[in-house]
C-alpha cells in the first residue's frame, strides 16, 4: 500500500517505550497461519544482497486504521478504517524494511525496500479490503501507475514522493497485489545519488515477483509460525525476524563487525535463528525489555550440545559477563535452566531462562530498568511453558500481558521496604 511515507522504517530504531496496557478479551485462537516473517524479503534474496535489515514487526490493527485513516486524508475516520479491518477479517500484518547505503550523506540510505504480507480470515476479506485501501484516487502526490507483469488476482501500482522524517526528499514506487486471503507487497524507496534519483519500475515489479513466489509457497510448518510474542497494540517492538535461514546470517543495518561476530557466534550451529524485542512498559511505569530466541539445529544432540554449553556461549559476549547461574526450583520447572546477569549491574538484575524442545532451543530473557529490583524467576520460566506450548502445536496466538509483569513493573513506585 502507497502509506508508507518513510515513517515505518525510521520509527524501528527511534520508536520511544509506550505504556502497555492489560487486554481485557480473549486472545486470538492459535489457528496456524503461515509464516510471515519467512516470506517477507530477505537480504538473503536474490537483487537484495547488497541491503541490510533495518527491522520488522507485526502491525497491529488499531496502528494499520490509524495510516490507513492518515495516508487517504482522513485523520478523523481512523474508527471507520478499524472497522473495515475488522469487518473484512484482518488477523496479522508483518513489515520488513531493508536499506542499502551510499546516499550523498553517510547516515543515509540509498535505497530502502519494504514488504509486507496481511493475512485476512478469507478470500472474500481480503478482496473488500484490497478494493478500499488501494483506492487512492483523490490522495496528493501519489499517481497510479500500470503493472507491466500480472501479479495475483489483482494488483494496484503507485509513484508517490515527498519529504522523510528526516527531511530528506524520496520517491517511491508501490506495489501491492492479493493471492487469496493474502496482501502482500513492495516499496521500493530511492533517495537523490550521482546514479539518479527515479525508483525503476521493474525493478519493484521484480522484487514483488520474489515476494509473489514466498507468498506461493507459504512456509505453514516452520519456527517462525509459533513465535511467542506480546500483542503489538501494548508494546513497542523493536524487531521481530529471522536472523539465521539456513545456515546463513542476516547482515544487521549499522552493526560493527565486532557485533556482528559477537551475535552470530553465539549460534553455534544452530541452522535457523528467530529473535524478538518487545519493550514493556512506558509511561509513568518502568520499562523492560523481552526477546525471545528460538535456535533450530539440525538435531536434538546439537540442540542438547548446546544448551549444556549455555553459560559459556553466552559470556563470550561481554554484555553477559557476569552471567550466574540459578537454581531451578524443584518440579517440572526444573527442566529449564536459568541464569541471572547485569547487564554491567551488581548485583544482577536481569533473567534468562532456556528449555529444549526437540531440535529446538527456546530461551526467554528479560532485562529490567535498572531502577527495578530483580526480575522474579517465575516472569521469564512462564514465558518459557508459554512458548513451549506454541512449538508443541506449531502455533501460536498473540500473548497478553501478564498480570505478574504489570505488578512487577509498578514495584518501582513502592518504598524500597516493600520491594523484595
């Protein structure tokens, strides 16, 4: 969809904490849906080699009425675009931004590609909602283009420019099409260089090719369709991707080879790596960060290996340096293995708790606002059974935010006597 005005891909690595707040209804079911963030591009993709990933994340519905209301014009009708969403059956939307560099500045980009893929609870849905989005007659700077390639069942093409949030000038060409229940698309942004400045039309109509393919196929059994995460509507996600595939890492957007060794050694040979960071928090609330890691191996006695070799992977960065083990408590609890850390905090205040599960590693980590007492064991071992549960039915439904992390996060406005 032609929304995509440069904001989304910025607001991934300057989005501030916002306050979350306790869903008062009942999840989503754990129906299986396919594997979003598998079939978003890729710098692993064939044309994308030379870009970096910037950040992804699933957009919850309230945020897509919101652009949807702004992009058409209609700031006051964001409650009219919640219910067309509803109404049409959006279940989840999963953004991916990449960058390439050597802009005439060096923070720059020159180019960024953005793809995305809504899934919508029918065909029938998702073409109701294709027909109002994609109308973008009447909306300033924007002029329809015409596909040169068929794509799907129906696709719109849009030229559109203007200014960043940087006040840099941009163009872009969108492309946005539908495969049944599914909506997927690309942006494909260039900024001013010695090269040109015109987003080249089949070159986004290439790349929405790929994604046509991805979106083909499907990806329905994979790690990535059981990812424990928390609702997108409560807190700020800061990515939400793989950074593994097949043995291959995913180059980062402004990470310092250092980093890069640091992050992709701790692997192992894990041949898939899925990564979530979820701020919770905000506000007038103290804040926390969760990620989740989900390490795929080929094998259960790779996984097993390690696993029993947790604690030395992980202090070969020097962030978890000074990593302590914890004892578990007794009962079923007892299967996970869980540290305490800093980061760079004495005494620790951070948790990690790791489990295995076939050939996959699940680890839960949670790192406080270092005003917050120690993060209870009981936060990150019932994050864990909750992701366990999703790799045993290969789904996963967005998490709510739990009663005791609220109350943990609101320990900061206790006396210190009250605080454990």
């Amino acid at each position: 969809m032609g929304s995509f005005k440069m904001a989304l891909p910025l607001l991934l690595i300057t989005v501030l904490l916002i306050p979350f707040t306790l869903q008062d209804e009942a999840q989503e079911p754990a129906t299986q849906s396919p594997d979003l963030a598998m079939m978003v591009l890729s710098p692993l993709d064939d044309m994308l080699t030379d870009y970096k990933h910037v950040g992804s994340f699933d957009e919850a519905l309230v945020d897509e009425a919101r652009i949807m209301a702004s992009y058409h014009g209609n700031p006051d009708q964001e409650q009219a675009f919640r219910e067309l969403l509803e109404e049409t059956g959006f279940n989840r939307k999963h953004i991916s931004a990449l960058e390439r560099t050597g802009g005439p500045q060096n923070d720059q980009p020159e180019r960024i590609v953005r793809s995305y893929v809504t899934v919508f609870a029918s065909s029938e849905g998702a073409a109701t909602a294709f027909a109002i989005l994609e109308d973008e007659s009447g909306i300033p700077g924007t002029r329809d283009l015409t596909p040169a390639l068929i794509f799907g069942e129906e696709a719109d093409l849009t030229e559109s420019g203007g200014f960043d949030d940087q006040n840099w000038p941009f163009r872009s060409h969108d492309l946005t099409f539908r495969i049944g229940n599914l909506v997927g698309g690309v942006t494909l942004v260039t900024y001013p260089t010695e090269r040109g400045f015109e987003p080249d039309q089949q070159e986004v109509e290439a790349l929405g090719k790929l994604l046509e393919a991805k979106m083909t196929d499907r990806f329905p059994v994979s790690v990535g369709v059981a990812v424990s995460k928390f609702d997108p509507a409560y807190v700020v996600t800061y990515d939400d991707a793989y950074y593994r595939l097949d043995g291959r890492d995913i180059p980062l957007s402004g990470e310092l080879e250092d980093a890069t060794e640091a992050r992709t050694s701790s692997y192992g040979i894990a041949d898939t790596v899925y990564q979530v960071f979820q701020g919770l928090g905000g506000g007038s609330s103290k804040t926390m960060l969760y990620s989740l890691t989900l390490y795929e191996f080929n094998n259960e006695d790779s996984a097993a290996e390690w696993l029993a070799g947790s604690a030395e992977t992980i202090t070969s960065n020097d962030y978890y340096q000074n990593l302590e083990p914890d004892d578990p408590p007794v009962g079923e609890k007892s299967k996970y293995i869980h540290y305490v850390f800093g980061p760079f905090s004495s005494p620790p205040v951070a948790r990690i708790s790791i489990a295995q599960f076939g050939t996959i590693i699940a680890r839960v980590q949670l790192v406080p606002d270092g005003a917050l007492p120690q993060v209870p064991l009981e936060l990150t071992s019932n994050l864990l059974t909750q992701q366990l549960s999703c790799l045993e039915v290969e789904s996963c439904a967005y998490q709510q935010v739990p009663e005791e992390i609220a109350a943990y996060l609101d320990l900061s406005s206790a006396s210190p006597e009250a605080q454990p």
